[in-house]
C-alpha cells in the first residue's frame, strides 16, 4: 500500500526541495539542519587517477533493499528516488545509493553517499558487474556525509537494471582503496514497481 504524506510549504521552499529531499530523506532532523554548511571543493570529473599506495579492508558493511520514494506537488512533475542503504554493525549508515528520476523528461541522476574522511580528489569509482567502470566526482559535503554525484544516462541504468552485483571503489586520507559491493538483483524491480512512499507537496499560492 501506497502512503501519501502531505505538508504545507512556501514557494520558495519547493523551487528547490526535489534534491534536497531526495538528499537527505533518511537524515535526522539535526542532521539536516546542520547540513547547509559550506562543502569542500569538489574534483573535476576529469581529474587524473590517484597513485594509490594500496587496499585495506573495508568495515563489515550490511545492506537493505532497494526501496522507492516520490515526491509530487499539484502543478509539477514527480520526482522519484530509488535507494539502497548500507549499514556498519553498529547501525551506523556507510553508504547510499539513489538512482533520482524526473518523471516525464528522462533525467536521472545517481548520488553516492559515503563517510567523511575520504580523499575527495580520488571520486567514487563505479562498476557493475565485469563492466567497465564509472567515475563520479563529489559534489558537496555535510557534517556527516559527502555525496558524489553526476546525470545518470541510459546506458549505466540499464547496466544497473541487468546487472547483480554493483562495487564501490574509495579512496581514503591515507590514499588506500577501500572497496564494497552491493546487490542489484532487486534494482529493476524496484525501480519499475510502485513506490513505498510518495510525499505530496502542497504549495501555497
């Protein structure tokens, strides 16, 4: 069954929430109200490679499933959000991954949330499968998180929708790669299906 949630905001709150929603949905409220900090300059996607000094072992990390959450308001086009959380033992969120979509225009957008301490230069590498992998460069940060982000084309969506097994490549402050992989079997469906959630916007005139 689907939840509607409806909440009443001004104007110039909703010509910006889509991102900002979808940015920090599963944050608290402290966190996100200290989340409009200045973020450190973000690499060029460009940017050469990192002479790695080598690997250490990423912590234990568990993930959920895919889930799908949208976003509407009377007047303009809903925006959904495909997501998949991993989680340390202690609970703690290690990363996320959120596949945004436009309805109707066939924009999309992939984000990749991850602990600081990262060496922001290096970016996140992506690869499905045996494929060949993705470079996405971090955009901004908060108190407890940076997020790399870049438009997600056809091409990499479908490589998601088709692939089983997605692996994330960091690099952390002491230039060693940390690698963790998460499931895609669901990736397709989920995204396909229904949403757990949609969140109406009422807009005041």
């Amino acid at each position: 069954m689907i939840e509607r949630h409806r909440t009443r905001q001004g104007r110039s709150i909703w010509s910006g929430m889509v991102l900002v929603l979808a940015a920090t949905l599963s944050l608290t409220a402290a966190e996100t109200a200290r989340s409009q900090q200045a973020a450190p300059s973000a690499a060029k996607a460009d940017a050469p490679e990192v002479g790695q000094r080598g690997q250490r072992a990423a912590r234990e990390i568990k993930y959920g499933d895919w889930r799908k959450f949208c976003f509407a308001a009377a007047g303009t086009k809903t925006v959904c959000r495909t997501s998949i959380i991993g989680t340390f033992e202690t609970g703690q969120t290690a990363v996320r991954v959120d596949l945004i979509e436009r309805e109707g225009d066939g924009s999309a957008r992939l984000q990749v949330f991850l602990p600081v301490g990262m060496y922001l230069q290096a970016g996140v590498k992506l690869t499905i499968d045996q494929g060949s992998p993705h470079r996405i460069a971090y955009t901004w940060c908060l108190t407890n998180a940076c997020i790399a982000a870049d438009v997600a084309d056809s091409n990499i969506i479908k490589e998601m929708e088709t692939g089983q097994k997605l692996q994330l490549e960091v690099v952390d402050s002491n230039i060693l790669a940390i690698t963790t992989s998460l499931p895609l079997n669901q990736f397709a469906g989920i995204r396909q299906g229904a949403p757990a959630q949609t969140f109406d916007q009422a807009i005041d005139e």
